[in-house]
C-alpha cells in the first residue's frame, strides 16, 4: 500500500532527532547493565574534512526541502529572510570545512 509524503518526511524527522541524542554505551555495575553517554573523543581524521562537507550539503538540501519550498515560506517575506538566513549559515559552515580541506590538504 505505501505511504504518504508526509508520513514518509515526519518519520524522517524523527530519525533525524535521534541523531541529537548522545549514543549510550552499556556498562556492567554492581546494580547490573547500566547505560551511560559515549565520551570517546574521536581524533580528526583526514575522512572528517570530506564527512562535514557532504553532511552540510546533504543538510541544504533537506533544508531547501522541508522548509524552502514550503508555502508559508514563499508567501511570506519575513519568514523568507529567515529562511535565508538558516541556508546561507549552512552553506557558509560547507565552504568552511571545504577551507579546512583545502588547507590540510596543502592543495
């Protein structure tokens, strides 16, 4: 049978909240398996450079796509400046890992 559009975009949206929680790690205690945030801090690598770029870039567009073309967003002035706003923040952070990339790099 399929989903809808929406239906389809609103379980997007809730994958995509579970990505701003931190990832638990189970941990044997004296009271039992207990979970507890992962604080690895995870050296750079030259793969990260590369990663945030097309994050950022897959980011425009999901952007463009849940909010840039909305409605309310092509009628309305304010909330179109707003938008820009949000897209040029984005656009701007790829250009920069894409400076950090470059200078890395050497190239």
């Amino acid at each position: 049978m399929g989903e809808t559009v929406e239906e389809l975009r609103e379980d997007i949206r809730y994958f995509l909240h579970a990505f701003r929680c931190p990832i638990l790690e189970g941990k044997e205690t004296d009271g039992g398996s207990t979970l507890f945030p992962n604080d690895t801090d995870e050296a750079i690598n030259e793969g990260h450079y590369f990663e945030l770029m097309d994050r950022a870039s897959v980011a425009l567009d999901y952007v463009y796509q849940f909010l840039g073309s909305h409605p309310l967003i092509r009628k309305d002035r304010t909330l179109q400046g707003m938008y820009q706003k949000a897209e040029e923040a984005l656009a701007e952070l790829c250009q920069q890992a894409g400076r950090l990339e470059f200078d890395r790099s050497g190239s």
